[in-house]
C-alpha cells in the first residue's frame, strides 16, 4: 500500500496490528515515534539497550531474551536512524531466525537502504529466508534517498489482510497520497539511480569530515556510521543532559542537535550531515568553540 510517508506506514501498521497489552520489542537508541505509535495503538513498548561497543545493534541472544508470550512485533531499522549502524547479512540472518522461532512479527523500516558506506551491505529481514519472510512486513518510502521529504510518499508490504486492514485505517485519516507526488515517486524509481550514487557520494565526503573533526575535539566520542546521514555522538565525558547540551548550543553558537534522551539514549546528541559541506564546517568549528568553552 502506498502511504503518506514513511511515517505513516508505520503508523497504519501499528494501528492494524497492535492491541492492547501486546509487546513490541524496540532497540535503543530508536527512532523517536516508535514507541509513541505503539502507546497509541495501546501496546506496550520493551525498549532494549545497545551500546557503542556493539555499533548500537540488538544482539540475537537480546531479542531472544526480550521475547515474552505477550510479545507481538519487533522493530528494526537498518540502516539506523539515529546511529548510523548497519546491520550485515549474517547478524540479520541470525536476528530473523529469532523471530521464526519465537513465532512474532519484524518489521523493518529500510528509508535509508540506499545510503551505505565502506561497503556495508543491506539485506532485508524478510529475505534472509523463506520463514523470515513470513514473519516480515517492509516499510520504506522515498524522502531519504531521492530528496522527497516533502512529497510524502512511503509504501508498506505485507501479508495481503494485514495490508487491507491498514489500508482501511488510511481511508479513514488522512485518504490516499495526491497524484503528482506518486507520479514523481514512479519516476524516482524507473529512471537511473545515477543521481541517488551521486548524492550518498557526497553523503560520504561529508561524513569523513565531520566523522574526523568530531573525534577531535576533545571529550565527544563518536563511532564512523556506516549509513544514513548522521552523526551520534558520546557527550558523557562533559556531565551536562542531551537537552541542556542541545540548548546551549543553539543558544551560544547556533548550531542544531537533536537531544539523544528522544532516542532514548540521554547522554548523546545527534547531528546530521545532510547540508553543504561549508555549512558543515562552520557547524564544526563553533562546535569546537561551544566545548573549549566549558573545559
């Protein structure tokens, strides 16, 4: 089904499938409407910690140990908004075969499967295997690799009566996608993929300079994202919340960071590269400034 965005089909999806008192297991740091959506449906998020020690990804023995018989859903984001970590295909092998065995549902937000580096690879939960693919439901769109943010057009793939249920509930709210941005959706995706290439090679210029200027300015901490356009990084060493931190810095330097206690991670802050690289470098240096200040 095609949806109002990326966001919108995970919405619908929770929607459809979430009732009250099931479980849905969530990695943190997330994306920050996962577990909104999920009290909306009258679901109970099971948020599980991950660290920079393992690239913030779930471990297998996680997720099995987080499974209980009220869970329903797991979620997972590869590549990763807020982190940047990519899962490879052997540890989403390892993640689907949990999920067969558990008997629950995954579902995989892949917005930013075109945006790798250093040669990560994505591979889609639902296809790691024929069970996995039972078990999966895909949700993507085009905001992210083809600059469409504003378009708002997202699909979800799915068992056809899952599907049709939330098809239902987008019927209901906000109806379908208007003509001219599904047009241009079908356009994104039948003409060449050359300007995607040459825009996530830009993406990773970026991502080099900021990756290296932020490791060294002193007591940031922050591990190279192997997609997506973002940076997560580390503020622990300077004692001060993600909130306070991200206020400051806009109130002294202005320059924009997203608190980490939104993903659920309150001793980080995320930046994105998705600009200019001057505009970067400015960014960087009053980023430099802003932390000398208070050493």
């Amino acid at each position: 089904m095609v949806t109002n965005g990326g966001k919108h089909s995970l919405y619908n999806l929770m929607m459809a499938l979430i009732e009250p008192g099931d479980e849905v297991i969530i990695p943190a740091p997330y994306w920050v409407s996962y577990p909104e959506m999920v009290k909306l449906a009258g679901g109970t998020p099971v948020l599980i910690e991950t660290a920079l020690e393992s690239g913030f990804k779930i471990s297998p023995a996680q997720l099995k140990a987080a499974v209980t018989p009220k869970t329903r859903l797991f979620v997972l984001n590869s590549p990763s908004n807020p982190t940047g970590s990519v899962y490879s295909p052997d540890e989403i092998r390892a993640l689907a075969q949990v999920v067969v065995d558990a008997d629950i549902w995954a579902v995989s937000d892949e917005i930013y499967e075109k945006i790798l580096y250093d040669g990560a690879q994505h591979l889609s939960i639902g296809a790691a295997s024929p069970e996995a693919f039972n078990h999966t439901i895909i949700s993507n769109g085009f905001a992210k690799a083809y600059s469409m943010t504003g378009w708002r057009v997202g699909y979800l793939a799915g068992p056809t009566e899952l599907i049709n249920a939330a098809s239902k509930i987008q019927g209901h709210c906000t109806s379908n996608v208007c003509t001219f941005a599904q047009f241009g959706a079908i356009a994104a995706l039948e003409s060449s993929q050359d300007c995607v290439e040459q825009m996530r090679q830009a993406f990773e210029q970026r991502r080099a300079y900021i990756v290296s200027a932020v490791q060294a300015i002193p007591s940031l901490v922050c591990a190279t994202p192997q997609g997506a356009f973002y940076l997560y990084i580390d503020i622990s060493k300077l004692g001060i919340g993600s909130v306070d931190f991200c206020t400051a810095l806009l109130d002294e330097k202005h320059v924009a960071a997203i608190p980490g206690i939104a993903f659920g991670a309150e001793h980080t802050v995320r930046m994105s590269y998705a600009t200019g690289l001057d505009t970067i470098k400015k960014g960087i240096d009053r980023l430099d400034a802003f932390i000398h200040s208070r050493l």
